[in-house]
C-alpha cells in the first residue's frame, strides 16, 4: 500500500523505538522484467538516528560499533510503499516467513531501496 512521507517516518520512528533489525536493499539501473539491477547494495543493522527528513541505519560490530551506515534523505523519495509478510504470494511467505515482518519500498531517480522489518 502506498503511504506518506509522515507514515513513513513512524514507522522508522517505531523500529528505531522498538530497536528492531533492518536491512536494507538499495538497488539502480532495474530492470523491468524483474531481473537483476545493475547495481545493489545491501547493509543489515538498526535505525541509529532519525528526524523527519532522514534515516539513519547502522551496520554494527559486536562491541557496539558502527562500521557501516547508510543514510536517506526522505525529501528525494518520490513514492513509499509499505507491505506485511501476509500480501506476499504463498511460494514468498515461504522463503521470508521468520525472516522477514514487513518492508518498506522508496522510489526516486531510477533507484529502489527496501527496508526489511526483521524478525527478532
């Protein structure tokens, strides 16, 4: 389902609150047959900083350090999409199901990033 810009951040508000893991998925030059991007990018941590204009995510060590991040500015996004596990096909629950809660889509300038909600 497609959301706003404001629904978008509670729901990054929530994850950061409720400290749940993420992944992220940020792919370019796509291919509209599905197949695969010219260009992806993947990083899984958690939401370390957050405002209404930018998403911070953190890949972190064991010892609590951050040695990756990846960050958003949410003006740029021209579309959110929000879905849950169960609007995914049946052969999709299967492969995600423990893995994967919920995800959010964001669309601008030919790129895609997701955001998996992760199963704790």
């Amino acid at each position: 389902m497609i959301v706003s810009r404001e629904e978008a951040v509670g729901l990054f508000r929530k994850w950061k609150t409720d400290d749940v893991p993420v992944a992220v998925f940020l792919m370019a030059g796509l291919i509209a047959d599905g197949g695969t991007p010219q260009m992806s990018v993947s990083l899984g941590g958690f939401i370390f900083n957050l405002s209404d204009s930018v998403v911070e995510i953190g890949h972190m060590t064991p010892m609590c350090e951050v040695v990756a991040n990846f960050a958003l500015n949410l003006a740029v996004v021209e579309r959110f999409e929000y879905r849950e596990t169960g609007e995914a096909s049946e052969p999709q629950r299967r492969t995600i199901a423990g893995r994967i809660s919920s995800s959010l889509q964001m669309f601008w300038g030919g790129l895609e990033c997701v955001i998996y909600e992760l199963c704790v």
